[in-house]
C-alpha cells in the first residue's frame, strides 16, 4: 500500500482555472491533473498535453483491415475455391469493395479503441482516486502532486493569488 | 475585436474577369472554326448510315455549353444550401465565412438565362436539340419510323413545354431564395436584433426540402436525359454529390484566397479545418453515391442498364476510360489521402490544392456524365472545351466577386457572430 499526497486547488471560474494553470505551470510547478465537470476547450494546450498519435494507429489498423479484406476474398474466392457467381471473374474487384470497406472502418475503429484502453490503462481493475466529489458538479480542481521539498505555504499563496477558492490536501491510497 | 471588412475589387481584378471571358470567347471561336473546316463532314457521313444523329461541331459547342452551365449552376445554389443548412442547424462556427457562400448565388440567374437559351434556341430554329434526343418529334410520333415506345412512354414528363415550365421554375425558386436569405442577412446587419435571424431559419427550413426535390428533379433533366433510354435512381443523389462537394471546394478556395489578401481576420484555422473536413467527408460521400451506382449495374448486368457504363468504360473505342479513372482518383483517392490528417486540414496550401483538383475533378465528372451522351466517341478535349470553361469562368467570377463586394465581410449582427469568433477544434 502506497500513498501520495495531493494539493487540489478548487476554482470556481474556467477562465480563471485556465489562467492559474498556465500561471501554475510558468511558476515550475508539474500539475498532476485537472478534474472538471466537462470537457474544456483548449485545456490541452496550457496543460501541455501532446496531441494524441491515435489517428496513426487508427491508419495502419484501418490499412490491415483493407489488406485482410482483399487478400482473404481473392484467395477463398479466386484460389482456394473458385465458383462462377453471376457470371463474374472468379477475382471481381468491384463485388469485393463493400467488404473491404466493412473490414477497414471494423478494423480501424477495434484497432483504435483497443490501443486507447491498453495505453491508458483503462482495464475493470482500475481504481480511480475521486479528489473532490465537487468536480462532477460546478467546481474544477487542479491536483498537484505533493513531494518532497515542495513548499506547502508556497503552493497555497500560489494557487490562491490565481483565483483558488480553496486549497486542501488530500492523500490517496492506492 | 470586430472590424468593418469590405471586401473591394479593383477595376483591373474585374477587367482581368473579362479578359478570361474574352479569351475563352476568341478560343471558343477558333476551336469552332477549325472544328467546321476539318470534321464537320466527317460528322455527316456518319450520321447518314447510323440511325441516330451525328456529333458535328454544333453539337460539340451545345454539349459544352450545357454542361459548363450545370457545372457552375451547380456551384452557385450550393451557396444557397449552404447558408440554408447552417441556418437549420443553428450553426455557430460558420458565421465568420457566411458572406462567401451568401454571394456565390449571384450566377444563379445569368446561369438560368443560359440554359433557358442552350435549351429552347436550337428548339426554335431547328425543330428539335440534338443535344436531348428525346425533343425531336419523330421519336414519339408512332407513324414515323423512327418512332421510338421507350422515349414515346416517356414523353409525358419529357416533352419541351413540362421540360421548359421545370428548368424556369427550378431557377426562379433557388434565385428567390438566394435573394430572400441574402436580404435578411443584409437587413440583419443595418437593424440587428433577431427578427431577421428567425426569418432566416424558415427560409432555410423550405428551401431545404424544396431543394430536395428541384435537385433531384434537375439532375434528371439536366444531365440524365441525355442519356434518355438509361435511368438511375440514384441519379439525383450522385449530381446532387458532384455539386455539393465542388461548391464546398469553391467556398473554402475563396475563403483562403480571401484570407491571404488580408481580409476576413476572424476566420483562424479552427473554421478552416473545419471545411476541410467537409471536403474530406463529401469527397468520399460522392465516391460512396458513384460506387453504389455502378456496382449495382455492374453486378446484374441487365444490357439497357449497364450500357451506360459500357459507353464510359470500355465501349465508344475506348475513349473515354482515362477519364473513368481519373476521375475516381482525383475526386477520391486524392483527397482521401491528402486530407486524412488534421494538419492537412489546417493548413491552406494543402487545402488549397484540394480544393482545386476537386474543382477540376468535378468538371471532369461532368464531362463524364454528359459527353460521351451527347458525343459518342468524337468528344474531345480542345480549343472549344477550353474556351467554353474559362468563358463560362470568367462569367462566374465576375457575377460572384461583384456580389462580394456589395456587402460587409463580416455580419456584424448575426447572433452567433461571437461563438464564431471563438470557435475552437
């Protein structure tokens, strides 16, 4: 069992959250997360979150899927057992593109949703540390996580001079 | 924050407009006479031992006259659509580009004026346009010869007088509403409040569904007679797709072009990615209608069905299979690859590309979809293609640039005016 302690500042305005993060971040101090009630426009961007590489996984997945698709109706129906149907090549390309488009959007949506889970750790056994039950309903609270050598009162007039409402502690068992 | 923007076009941009009509009018001329003086009694010989009418030089300068006009035509109401469909949906992020597509319907009457005279002058001069079989009356006139049962059954939805009453109702209802939502929009700057943006709303809501309807019709009319045995149900939806995704190619090329001389300041790359995604998204809408298409004909293979595709693919001695395929790879391929990524999509010049092979593709389509018709296997590519497109260019051009200067860039009083300027991707 570990522990770790959190700093939360609870703000109650998402111009002023936005403002104090960046103000937080230009200070030196790393931010753990951000919990809100709602998605924030351009939050990412002061956060310094990287844009997501997951459009590139979706593509290759997306490309497997088109490639399965061709490879496994030319072999079965042009190779492996060939049978006339509608008087058609055995390889009739056109009859082959809904399937390969079925396969490629399949392909690329598991491809993508899978990857999300195992990279983000999202599995049945995970447990969420809930910092403030406030922040599923009208308050943002940025985390800060709380380690050594880190000055408390610092942190406090810090997050407070940029528009906290409160700052608490919180320490989370994991 | 929001500036007075007025777009203004100097006396040398319009003059340059006439210049190209000039010019597409001199080559037009010239392609014509040389088109007369070599091949035109190579036309007539055929004609004599085929049954149906030979492609002479007249023929090639109606074909492209036509189509020209519905390629633009197409564009033009799609500015109206445009506008109608942001208003139904309430749209917040399109009101810093709105002005563009408000004044791209400027061509909507000089369009209507020039398929009314394309249409019924060889009418009236010749008995009947070679371009559409079914106008000539032997077809449908049991005693002649030639008459022909298919077009005959037809002819209560395809004869001159219904033809003619459609075309001009078409045009009068997409120009009124081009005018009723562009004067709402101007009144709406001079008064504010939200009367006008109300009204907006409804005119949007009826020309939606009348749209629905006179599009699908006009599709018909316009390019799917030609072809008068042939049928598709699908046809109005695919025309529909060809002008939809050449008119957001259009809208989004003025918007960039606009934006790097310097005007509409509001516009960021947010608004930009989100058009690109619309190209993105009907480029491969167009493809999804085209394939549906030809993959049902392909697959049952009924003669009178799949002829048309045979006369595009493989049959008038393969003339026109480049295009067949150059015409899926620029109108999908293309923009499917390039486009795929969000930096793409941010980005002008890429979009700018975009948007200009999805101009030419769409041109193309309609070539496509209208020559190998209305020229069997003599359609070309020459002085009168050139010239007719950079007349019919130059025409566009200048009716659309002078409406853009007619108004404020920016519509000061639109109510979402704001959530525009923020809008964030």
């Amino acid at each position: 069992m570990t522990s770790k302690k959190y700093i939360l500042g609870v703000f109650d305005d998402e111009d002023v959250l936005l403002n104090a993060i960046e103000k937080t971040r230009a200070a030196g101090t790393k931010i753990y997360d951000v919990f809100s009630p709602y998605p924030i426009h351009g939050i990412d961007d002061v956060l310094g979150i990287q844009r997501s590489r997951l459009p590139i996984v979706a593509f290759f997945c997306g490309l497997c899927g088109t490639s399965f698709a061709l490879w496994m109706q030319i072999w079965m129906l042009g190779f492996d057992w060939p049978m006339i149907i509608g008087g058609k090549p055995h390889v009739a390309l056109p009859a082959f593109i809904p399937v390969t488009f079925e396969l490629t959007v399949l392909c690329a949506a598991f491809g993508m949703v899978i990857t999300f889970f195992v990279i983000s750790g999202l599995r049945p056994t995970l447990k969420v540390p809930v910092m403030d039950l406030r922040s599923t309903d009208d308050k943002y609270v940025m985390a800060i996580e709380l380690k050594e050598g880190i000055d408390i009162q610092k942190l406090n007039d810090l997050l407070r001079s940029n528009g906290a409402i409160e700052v608490n502690e919180k320490e989370v068992v994991k | 924050m929001i500036t007075e923007e007025r777009f203004s076009i100097s006396k040398r941009s319009t003059n340059r407009f006439f210049f190209m009509i000039a010019i597409g009018l001199v080559l037009l001329v010239a392609g014509l006479i040389i088109a007369a003086t070599s091949g035109g009694g190579h036309g007539e010989e055929h004609g004599a031992e085929a049954g149906h009418h030979a492609a002479g030089w007249g023929q090639r300068l109606l074909a492209n006259l036509w189509m020209n006009n519905v390629y633009f035509t197409g564009i033009a109401v799609v500015g109206v659509l445009f506008i109608a469909i942001q208003y139904v949906a309430y749209a917040g992020w399109s009101v810093a580009i709105k002005r563009v597509p408000e004044a791209i319907g400027a061509y909507l009457p000089v369009g209507g004026i020039i398929m009314v005279l394309v249409f019924l002058l060889p009418i009236i001069f010749t008995g009947h346009n070679t371009l559409f079989h079914w106008t000539d009356h032997a077809v449908t006139d049991p005693t002649n010869d030639q008459y022909d049962p298919v077009i005959a059954g037809k002819s209560g939805y395809l004869n001159v007088i219904f033809y003619t009453i459609r075309m001009v109702a078409y045009f009068v209802l997409w120009f009124l509403f081009y005018k009723w939502l562009r004067r709402e929009s101007l009144a709406e700057d001079l008064n504010g409040g939200l009367n006008h943006y109300n009204k907006s709303i409804t005119l949007g809501a009826a020309f939606l569904v009348i749209f629905g309807v006179t599009s699908s019709m006009a599709a018909w009319d316009w390019v799917m007679s030609i072809d008068t045995h042939w049928f598709s149900t699908m046809f109005g939806w695919y025309v529909f797709a060809s002008w939809w995704v050449s008119g957001l190619a259009a809208i989004t090329l003025t918007i960039i072009f606009l934006k790097q001389m310097g005007y509409l300041k509001m516009v960021t790359s947010n608004h930009l990615h989100d058009l690109g995604k619309f190209l993105f998204g009907f480029s491969i809408f167009w493809t999804y209608i085209w394939f549906s298409q030809f993959m049902l004909y392909w697959y049952a293979n009924i003669p009178e069905e799949a002829i048309y595709f045979i006369e595009r693919l493989g049959g008038n001695n393969n003339h026109y299979t480049w295009i067949f395929f150059f015409n899926l790879l620029i109108n999908f391929a293309f923009p499917f690859l390039v486009l795929m990524t969000r930096d793409a999509k941010r980005q002008m010049l890429m979009l700018k590309i975009v948007c200009i092979a999805i101009l030419i593709g769409h041109w193309f389509d309609f070539y496509m979809m209208i020559m190998p018709g209305a020229m069997r296997e003599e359609g070309g590519f020459g002085l009168i293609e050139l010239g007719t497109a950079l007349t019919f260019l130059g025409l566009f051009l200048w009716r659309y640039t002078s409406e853009l200067t007619k108004a404020n860039l920016v519509p000061l009083n639109h109510p979402f005016l704001d959530e525009s300027v923020h809008h964030h991707v």
